[in-house]
C-alpha cells in the first residue's frame, strides 16, 4: 500500500493507498476538501471536527441520493465503503484534536 500526502482545508495528511487507486483517492480528497471548505466558507462553524461530520453527512446523504443499485452486492459494497471511509475519517480526525 502506497502513501499519499494530500491537502484538506490546508491541513496536511497521509493516507494509505492501494496501488493503482491514486486517481480515485484524488477525487475523493477533492470532493471532501470541497465540501469541507464550503462549510468553513459560511462562517457558521470554526471547529474542524464538526465541518468533518458535516461535510461526511452531505457526502453520505448524497450517496443515498443515487438509483438503487441494480444488484444487492453493489449496494453493499457502498455501504460497505462508505462505512469505511467514515471510520478512515474517525481515525484522522482523532489524531488532528486541533481546532481551527
């Protein structure tokens, strides 16, 4: 497994990556840094561990946002990835305990 740096709202990362899947985990830091700086951008909420619950919501709700899956096992490996990056989330997040 490889290691990325990457860049949310300014704060530096790294995260495990599987070999090949560097394009996917650009996106996804993409859309998490997009969603995640809207949030800050609206000035309503200064605290990072809350726009991450925040932006994971939007994110999350979203994906349910999408047409049933025609097959029972796709949607549960999006469950199933889903929940995982929200654990992934969880883990960096409780090594940040930093506040904007």
């Amino acid at each position: 497994m490889k290691q990325i740096e990457v860049q949310i709202m300014g704060q530096g990362y790294v995260l495990g990556c599987p070999e090949g899947g560097e394009n996917r985990l650009s996106e996804a830091v993409s859309k998490v840094d997009q969603a995640m700086c809207k949030i800050r951008d609206a000035g309503k909420i200064k605290a990072r561990d809350r726009i991450a619950v925040l932006a994971a919501l939007n994110l999350a709700f979203d994906l349910t946002d999408r047409p049933a899956a025609a097959n029972n096992t796709d949607s549960q490996a999006s469950t199933s990835d889903l929940h995982n990056l929200l654990q992934r989330m969880d883990a960096v997040l409780a090594r940040d305990n930093q506040l904007i």
